[in-house]
C-alpha cells in the first residue's frame, strides 16, 4: 500500500520544512499537483518549485498534471525531477501521445479521471498505465468532501486489473481522510493520496503509519470477506503489491 502526502495541503511559506517533515514521515511518494488555471480553475506551482525541492528527499515524485496543454510540460517536469507524471483522461485524442511521450522519458505512466467522466473511458488505455489516479474530489482545491460516488469505479478498475492480469495501480486522490481511505483499500484502491488529512496533523509521522494502518486492515477484511477458503492457498495480485 503506497501512501503519498500531497504538497498542495503544505505550508508553501516554508517548503523546505515541508518536504523533510515528509521525508521522515515514513510516507512512499509525495504527490505534487500542477494545476493551470484553465483545465481547473486554480493555479499551483510548476518545474521550478519541484526542481528546488528534488535535492531535499530521495522520494518518488508524483506529479500529477491537471493542465489543458500538458505536452508543454512533460519534459520541464521530467528534467525537474518528476518519476511518474499524471495526465488526464478529459484530454481525449491527446492521450495516447501523452502517454507515449511519458514513457519515452523514462517516467512511469499515470492516466487520471475525474467524477463525472465514465470508468470505461480508462479502459483503452489500461495495458498502456502504470498507475490510475481516480479522482474522489473534482480537482482543483484541497480540504474538499470525498465523493462517495466514485466508490464503484475503484470496484471496476480493480475488476479489469483481475481480469486482464494486469498490475497497474489503483490510487485515489481528493478527501481521502482515514475512514474514507478504509473504504478505498476495501473496495481495490492500493494508494491513497491525502493532503488536508496528513499535513494538518502536527505529527506527519503519526498520521501516515495511522492511515498505512486503516488500509491495511482494510484489505484484509476485503480479502477475508471475499475470497473462497480454497482461493486462499494463492495470493491475490494486489496482496503481492507492497
Ligand atoms: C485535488 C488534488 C488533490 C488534493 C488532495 O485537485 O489533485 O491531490 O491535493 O487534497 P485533500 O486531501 O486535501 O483533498
Ligand atoms: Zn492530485
């Protein structure tokens, strides 16, 4: 189970504290969204502030690009240090470059979706993708209520990933807070991306190996509850997944 602070819930007037509070929070990612005033109505950082703290910590940089033109950006932000750049399935007859265009720089490949938008729009691309970004919030703001449903498309992703032997990830991202994330882990999610919920808490620590907590368990119950006795002599895809 990957759990990834997201940056947009930080103090931007000291980062750097930010970053290393992160850093020895036991977290797996940090999650750094990009946001262009155009694809969503807000604006966040770009290539500079990622290039300034990729000294600061060894850990992987998610970057997940919530612009209209994200071709532009896909090389400043892989020079800048990103190691897997999210782009966003709305984008329609763009995303196949974009995706091959990530992984010709060597970045691992993220395909995110909002809401509203069909779970079956993803699925030409799911042989293509290292990981899925369902959105739980519509993207734009932090601290926004999770959007329960948007429950039965980590269902679905999940289902394909069974079916097709596939081993992309399954991440949420938008008010995930640690019940919500138990809902997450239990109906297939394996990363969870939290921002308010982490940062707001005075012990980053705490409250990463509180949420890793959850999921787990959250994923046990899943598997208890659903796998036939028999079954278990085979671990499941997603139990083998750190
Ligand atoms: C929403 C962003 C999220 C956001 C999550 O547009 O993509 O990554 O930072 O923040 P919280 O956890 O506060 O909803
Ligand atoms: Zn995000």
């Amino acid at each position: 189970m990957i759990i990834a602070p997201s940056l947009l819930a930080a103090n931007f007037g000291r980062l750097a504290r930010e970053v290393s509070r992160v850093n020895a929070s036991g977290a797996d990612r940090l999650h750094l969204d990009i946001m262009d005033g155009h694809f969503v109505p807000n604006i966040s950082f770009g290539p500079a502030v990622v290039r300034t703290i990729r000294p600061l910590t060894k850990l992987f940089f998610d970057v997940h690009l919530m612009c209209s033109i994200p071709e532009i950006l896909l090389e400043p932000f892989a020079e800048a240090g990103a190691n897997q750049m999210d782009i966003h399935v709305e984008l329609g007859e763009a995303v196949t470059p974009l995706l091959w265009k990530i992984k010709a720089l060597g970045r691992k490949v993220g395909l995110a979706i909002n809401p509203p938008t069909a779970i079956a729009m993803v699925q030409p691309y799911l042989e293509q993708v290292d990981a899925l970004l369902i959105m739980t919030v519509n993207p734009g703001f932090g601290g926004q209520s999770f959007i329960y449903e948007t429950l039965p498309k980590i269902q679905q992703a999940y289902e394909w990933r069974c079916e097709r032997a596939l081993a992309y990830r399954i991440g949420v991202d938008g008010g995930v807070d640690f019940k919500t994330a138990a809902e997450c882990a239990h109906a297939g999610a394996d990363t969870f991306i939290s921002g308010t919920t982490l940062f707001g808490r005075p012990n980053l620590g705490a409250a990463v190996r509180k949420m890793r907590q959850v999921v787990e368990a959250a994923r046990l119950e899943r598997h208890r509850a659903r796998r036939p006795a028999a079954a278990n002599r085979q671990p499941a895809l997603d139990a083998q997944l750190p």
